[in-house]
C-alpha cells in the first residue's frame, strides 16, 4: 500500500475506488476534479479511504490537511507523483500492455521470481 508523508508521519492511501466513493459521498455529486477543490478533497478522501482500509481513524483533519499541503511542498509531489503512477499503469492496461513503439511491455521487469 502507498503512502504518504505528512507532518513526519506515514498516511497510508486508499484504493482509488474506494476514494472516489469517499468523494462522492462528501460532496453528493458525480465525481469530477474540475476545481482546485475538487483534487484537493480527492488527496483528502485517498487518506480517508486509507485509514478506512487499515480500520484506523484518521488523525488529520481537513483543515489540518489544507495547511500542511499549504506549507510543505513535498506533500503535492508525493500526490502527483502517486496519480502519475496510477496513470501511467492505466495506460499500459488500457492499451493491450503494449508501450508506445507496439512492442510488448515486460511487466515482470524488475520483479524477482523464485528459480
């Protein structure tokens, strides 16, 4: 599981479904990350949706939240860095587990098997 530092403390981050539950529940709307807000509460509701899959509470609220992401840059590059990943592995799913040149994509690189 990922997760991110706040505050020196490790959050662990929920899966994706899971946060877009959590968002949409919040917000009483389909998801959509128009506004600034909007991503915001999603960062938010992947630490909600973390602590939910660990049967912990969460002890950062969402104000606490804001001023943390406000005064710590590191906090929005662990977050991009976290979507981008989720991206790029969407894109490899979405397109047959091919890269861009058409060949195939070893999806085992880097991982070590028992011989």
């Amino acid at each position: 599981m990922r997760t991110i530092k706040i505050n020196n403390k490790e959050y662990p981050l929920g899966g994706r479904i899971r946060a877009l539950l959590v968002w949409e529940a919040a917000t009483q709307r389909p998801f959509e990350l128009k506004l600034v807000s909007d991503t915001l509460l999603y960062y938010y509701s992947m630490l909600l949706a973390g602590a939910d899959m660990q049967g912990e509470e969460i002890d950062l609220d969402y104000s606490q939240f804001l001023d943390a992401y406000d005064s710590d840059p590191s906090v929005a590059v662990q977050f991009a860095t976290v979507l981008a990943d989720a991206e790029r592995i969407d894109r490899l799913f979405n397109s047959g587990g091919t890269q861009e040149e058409g060949k195939k994509k070893d999806l085992t690189a880097g991982s070590s098997s028992p011989s």
